[in-house]
C-alpha cells in the first residue's frame, strides 16, 4: 500500500479553515462570502437598519464589527420567508389577471 505523506503539509491550513468555519462571529468580508453578496449590500443592510447592532452584529472597538452567524441566518429565513409569500401573492394575482383575459378573447 502506497500512502502520499505530501499532503500532510496541508493540515496546518486545513485546521485554520475548520476553526474558521465553527466560530459563531463573521467578519464582514466573511459574511460577504457566506451570504454570496456584496460588501455594498452588507453596507447597506447596516445603514438602513435592518442588521441591528447586538442582535445581528457587535462592534469591537471604534471599527471592527463581527456578525452573529445564528442571528443572521434567522435572518436570511425570515426574509426567504416573507419575501417567498410575498413573490407566490403576486404571481397567483398575475396568474389569475392572465387567465381573466385570456377567457376575454
């Protein structure tokens, strides 16, 4: 049996990314990669409100800000959810308004 030692010198990385990956906090360049968005929409979400500072996200110090990967993704939930129904009202109502007319003709 032949066993490849090369990739051994991988684990010091491989460790790095699983201790990365388990901790509750994001970063915001981390939260961008999580979420597959923007720093532009991250920014924005903070602006207007909808993160909320020690619920959604904690400042450390003047700058650093570290977001609660829990309390985000009850975030993302509520949002697919309202959102969802939101989308599903008004294509039933487009779909009923379509065949309204069609019926017309």
């Amino acid at each position: 049996m032949n066993v490849d030692f090369s990739l051994l010198e991988l684990l010091p990385e491989i460790k790095q990314l699983l201790v990365k990956s388990s901790s509750p906090y994001l970063s915001k360049k981390e939260l961008c990669d999580y979420l597959k968005v923007s720093l532009s929409f991250i920014k924005q979400k903070l602006y207007n409100g909808e993160f909320q500072l020690d619920k959604h996200y904690f400042k450390i110090g003047e700058s650093k800000i570290l977001f609660d990967r829990l309390e985000i993704d009850k975030w993302v939930r509520a949002k697919g959810t309202s959102d969802g129904k939101l989308l599903r009202q008004k294509q039933q109502t487009l779909s009923k308004y379509i065949s309204q007319r069609t019926k017309d003709y």
